[in-house]
C-alpha cells in the first residue's frame, strides 16, 4: 500500500517538474506554431525584413517587461516605466540634438537619468509605506504619482515638441545588421542575460525574491526591505533608460510621447512569461519570450490587415487570455501539488 | 463605539483639507487675476463636478479595496454611447437616452466585476486589460468617429444655472454624491461593501456574499464612471474618443486627498468632494497664473504625493492617540 503511493507520488513529481518546465516550453510552443501559420498564410511574413522588424520590435519590449519584472519580483509594481521612458528619451535627445554631446556621455547620461527617476521611485516608496498595505499598494501609488511628475518635467521641457537633429551614427544603429541579425537583439540577450544573473545568482537578486515572496519573513530574516526597493527601483529605471534609448534611436528623433503604450506590456511580458504577479517569482526567459509573442502577435495582425482601430481591443484580450492561461496552470499546479506533500 | 471613533477621525481629516482648501483660495482671490470672477467660478465649478464623480467612481471600488484602472475607458464608452444616441436618435426622449446611458455604465462596470469574480484572476491585471478591451471596443467600432450634434434640451443642461449662478452639472454631482452617501451609510449593500472591504474573511464568515458585493461595486463604478462621461459631453458638446483619457490619476487623487484609504473598508464622499475641489482649483489657479499647462502634470503628482506626506503625518497623530 505504502509503496504504491510512493510510486504515485514519483509520477506525480515528475509531471509537476514538467509542468513547471512547461510554461517557458509552452509559450515557445505557440510561438513557433503561430510563426509556422504565418509563414504558410501570408506572403510577407517569412522573410528576413519582417523578422527583423519584430525582432527590433520585441528587443525593445522584453527590456521594458523586465523594467517591471524586477519590481514584480520584489512584490511591487511600476506604474511609471513608460513615463521614466519618454523622460529618459528626451533628455538624451536633447543632449545629443541641442547641446551636442556625444553620443557616449548622452547615453550614459541617460542611464542616470533613468537610474535617478528609480531611485526617486525607491526612495518615496519608502518614506510611505505603511506596513500595514501590501507592499505594491503602496508601489502603485508612489508610482502612478512620480509617473506624472516624470511625464510633467518632460512636457515642461519639450512643450510636447519631438526634438529631431540626433546623430546620424546614433540613429544607424537601430537599422544595423550583424549577420543578418539586427543589432538589437544582440543589445537586448546580454542586459536578459544580466538581470537573470543579478535575480538568479547573486545575493541581492535572492533578497529581492525574498522580499517579494514574503516581505514580513524576508524583514525578520536581516533583509533591508528600504535598500532592496531602492535597488530594485534603480534597475528599473535604467533598463527603462536603455529600452528608451533604442527606441529614439529606432524613431530618429526624440518624441515626448516614448513610453506612453508601455505600460500595458510591461506587465502582459512577465505575466505571459510565468513571473508571479504577487512577487517572489520572476522567469527572465519567459518575459523574453512573452515579449517575442506580444511583438509577433502584433506584427501579425498588421499581415492580417486588422483595422487598426481594433489593436487596441486585441492588446486586452491577450493580457487577458495570458493571465487566464496562467491562472489555469496554477490551478492544475496546485491540485497536483497536494500530492506532493503526503 | 469603533463607529464614533472613525467618525471621529473623518471629521477631523476633513477640517485639515478644509483648512487647506481655504488658505488655497484665498491666495487664489487676492494673486490670481480672474480666479474670483463669476465666468472662472463658473467654469471651475463644472470641472469640479465632473472630477467628483470620476472619484466616486474609484471609491466605488476603492471601499472593497479594488482598484478600478478601466473607469476612463468605461467613461468613454458610455459618452461615445450617449453622444451616438444623442445625434442618430434625437426623436427619443432625453430621459430614455440617458437612462439607457447609465445602463450601458452599469453594463460596462458589471462585466468586470463578473469577470474578476468568475475568473478568480488578479482584479488589477483585469481592469488593465478592460482599459484596453473598452477603449479598443470604442476605436474599433466608431473608428475615430466624433459625434457633435447634440439636442438642444441635452445642450441646455449645461448652460443652465441654479440659484447663485451654481451650475446644474455641480447640483447633479453633488446629488450623485448625496445618493451615495445614502448608499453606503444607509442601507444594507452599503455596510455589506465596507464590511467586505474592512475584513473579507470575516465578511464571508458573516454571510456576506462576497462574491455579489464585488460585482455590485465595480457595477456601481462603471455608473459612476458613465455618469462623469455623461456630464463630461454635455460640458464638451461633443462626444469624443479621448473622454476619460486622463481620469486615472485624478480618480485616486480625490478620494486619496479626502482621506479614503486604499486597504478598503473606509470611505469619505465629503473628502472626495473637498479632494476634488482642492484638486481643481490648484490647477484652475495654475492656469490663471500662467503657468504652462505642460506643467500641470507634474503638479498634480505632486500633489498626489504631498497628500500621501500628509496620511503618514496622520496615522503618526493616529497612533499617538
């Protein structure tokens, strides 16, 4: 009898591991069936311009779903990732356009830019919290305020006019190629690579975690929750700095308005992508690929001639079949779950 | 006795933002020129009362400690409906339109309470993507299409002025208000929703049926929300596909300023009423000083997070008591 369920549980664990796998496995799974549909179906689709085109597309997007991933991760959330964008964007143009610097120091000038919004973001966060919110109430708030204090000082400056003038070498690295590979990806895998690595390996990724799995337990065990905000605030302003960025330099020009879809995606990548809303759980991976299914799926309703004015709608009912098919999996997870613990 | 003591702690939140409000005025009366002129007062009071009910809308939900992000698009859905009725079916009579407005907020609302409820799915990730699936659904259907004619008795409501020139949009904000105040203090649903937004397992526990009185409250902010884009056309004289494009912010702002807090459980239709004026006259005095509008963003921000500052500096004094 014993033995049986020992059996049982054996095969119980073993599909769970799978199912866990699953999901970076799953999204792959759709992504690669729903190419397969496309090259079959629409001419333009398989070829090297149009990969290029959703690969400049997703590059882009998988930063800024990390932006928000690594908040997630902490338990937190970043309403003001596109508004930190635009902000970073234009400042970066106008360094380069108006006062002429060069492109080296516009950047990095740019990456504190982005790195001071967050640390901004960090620090209110901290002055307001109370801890009797959950943490990302609290985030909410603090961000959906700095968001238009951030958005405020760019259209204060801009007047809302796009500053054009932006060095042409800067300008022609969104449209170089390596080996047929736009150089953006090339861009975008090691800053992956990077995050996972900080999440994944290093101590202050696992306080991270901690914090956002149970912030309560992560306090109690000598976790600065102050300085792990403030941290993970910096590294989301600057990887929305670098996601702003490319995309000035994709549009030629710095427009006010970088950032303003941004949010929606931010949070559709990691969700698609098997990061847990609630924190403490992040999958690097999966919002890469999560970003790749949101710039495939938006690069093939332009093939499929949907009328423009319906891609907004689309955009909603994806989120919401990713948070549905994921909830799915949690369910299933958690029935297989209880027979994991005798 | 845990009633008197809240009551207690309302009123005297509400003689700060009074205090504040006053001292904002009168700076406004003696520097700002124009603010005291009846044709500013006027047009101030109109924005104020559409911004009352873009609040109530978000404490609708903000009493069971849900956020509602869709109530712009649900606004815009209901305008666009309203203002597509007004112009194609002008023989109708008004009162059957807007009646059949309201529905269509109720409607709005209702679908995604019932959705977070069936679904189980984080009730943040689904009114995110309800703000794209309305907004979507009004693009996608109207195809950028704006509707300006509107019949006169519809138009006249928003030239008419009671009394000391107090415009009739103000009056019908504040009976929006007052109904709700009935609502939430009064009768059963009322206690119900703060009682499932003090403490939701205690609720279910009590009987309350939990699941009923989420629904009820995201139907009550979709009304809400399609009462302000009612008003808002009527204030516009035209419907159009941007109504409720910048409702977010201010839709926390007024309750969060009026001291409503965000765990649920505790609502001030008073503060949201003062949060709302406080806002509206901040901006409306920005204006008459000359300062860009490109800056009015950063200081509604601000005042966003000078209003949190002012809760710390509250639950401290709370809890020295």
């Amino acid at each position: 009898m014993a033995d049986s369920t020992k059996q049982n549980n054996k095969a119980k664990n073993n599909l769970l591991a799978t199912a866990a796998k699953s999901n970076t496995a799953g999204i792959l799974a759709i992504i690669i069936i729903a190419s397969l549909v496309m090259s079959f179906t629409q001419k333009e689709f398989a070829t090297a311009v149009n990969f290029n085109v959703i690969a400049r597309s997703f590059s882009v997007m998988a930063i800024v779903g990390l932006a928000q991933m690594v908040i997630l991760g902490m338990g937190g959330m970043n309403l003001s990732v596109g508004a930190i964008g635009g902000l970073v964007g234009v400042t970066v143009g106008g360094l380069m356009a108006t006062l002429n610097w060069p492109i080296s120091l516009a950047v990095i000038a740019g990456l504190f830019v982005g790195a001071t919004c967050g640390c901004f973001n960090g620090w209110f966060i901290n002055r307001v919290h109370d801890p009797l919110n959950r943490l990302n109430v609290t985030s909410f708030l603090v961000t959906l305020a700095s968001a238009s204090v951030f958005t405020g000082i760019n259209l204060g400056m801009t007047r809302a006019v796009p500053i054009y003038g932006l060095h042409d070498s800067f300008i022609s690295v969104s449209r170089m190629t390596i080996g047929g590979i736009s150089v953006l990806i090339l861009i975008m895998i090691p800053v992956a690579f990077t995050v996972a690595f900080i999440m994944h390996k290093t101590s202050i990724g696992r306080q991270m975690l901690a914090v956002g799995g149970n912030s309560r337990a992560a306090e109690l065990s000598g976790v600065s929750i102050s300085k792990i905000t403030i941290f993970s605030n910096i590294i989301s302003g600057i990887l929305a700095a670098i996601a702003a960025i490319i995309v000035i330099s994709r549009l030629g020009s710095a427009q006010p308005t970088v950032g303003e879809g941004w949010l929606l995606f931010s949070f559709a990548a990691p969700l698609i992508g098997g990061t847990k809303l609630e924190g403490g759980q992040v999958n690097v991976s999966g919002t890469v690929l999560g970003a790749v299914l949101l710039a495939l799926a938006s690069n093939s309703l332009v093939h499929l001639q949907v009328s423009v004015y319906w891609v907004t709608f689309i955009h909603g009912l994806i989120i919401v079949a990713a948070v549905g098919i994921e909830r799915l999996r949690t369910i299933s997870a958690e029935k297989w779950g209880t027979y994991i613990h005798e | 006795m845990q009633n008197k003591y809240v009551k207690r702690i309302i009123r005297e939140e509400l003689l700060g933002i009074i205090i504040a409000l006053t001292l904002i005025i009168l700076v406004l009366v003696f520097f700002a020129e124009g603010f005291a002129s009846s044709y500013n007062l006027n047009a101030l009071s109109k924005t104020i009362a559409i911004i009352i009910v873009v609040g109530l809308s978000q404490l609708a939900v903000l009493s069971i400690g849900h956020l509602n992000l869709a109530l712009g698009s649900m606004g815009c859905v209901t305008g666009m409906f309203t203002g597509f009725l007004l112009q194609e079916y002008s023989n109708l009579p008004l009162f059957i339109i807007l009646l059949m407005g309201l529905l269509m907020g109720a409607l709005t609302g209702f679908i995604q309470g019932a959705f977070i409820v069936k679904t189980k799915i984080n009730p943040f990730i689904v009114t995110l993507a309800f703000v794209s699936i309305y907004i979507g659904l009004v693009t996608g259907i109207t195809k950028g299409e704006v509707f300006t004619r509107q019949p006169e008795i519809f138009m006249a409501i928003n030239r008419t002025n009671i009394l000391f020139e107090i415009p009739l949009l103000l009056i019908i904000s504040l009976a929006v208000a007052a109904i709700l105040i009935v609502l939430f203090f009064r009768t059963v649903l009322g206690r119900q929703v703060l009682a499932a937004g003090d403490n939701l397992k205690a609720a279910t526990f009590a009987g309350i049926n939990t699941m009923y009185i989420v629904i009820a409250a995201h139907t009550l902010s979709g009304t809400l929300a399609g009462t302000a884009g009612i008003l808002q056309i009527s204030r516009l004289g035209a419907a159009t596909p941007t109504i409720g494009a910048d409702w977010l912010l201010i839709s926390f702002a007024a309750p969060i300023l009026g001291g409503t807090i965000l765990s649920g459980g505790k609502v001030s239709i008073i503060g949201t009423i003062l949060g709302a004026m406080m806002m509206s006259t901040i901006v409306n005095g920005l204006f008459l000083l000359d300062v860009s509008h490109f800056w009015f963003q950063t200081f509604l921000g601000g005042i966003l997070i000078g209003s949190y500052e002012i809760n710390k500096l509250r639950r401290r004094y709370l809890l020295q008591k």
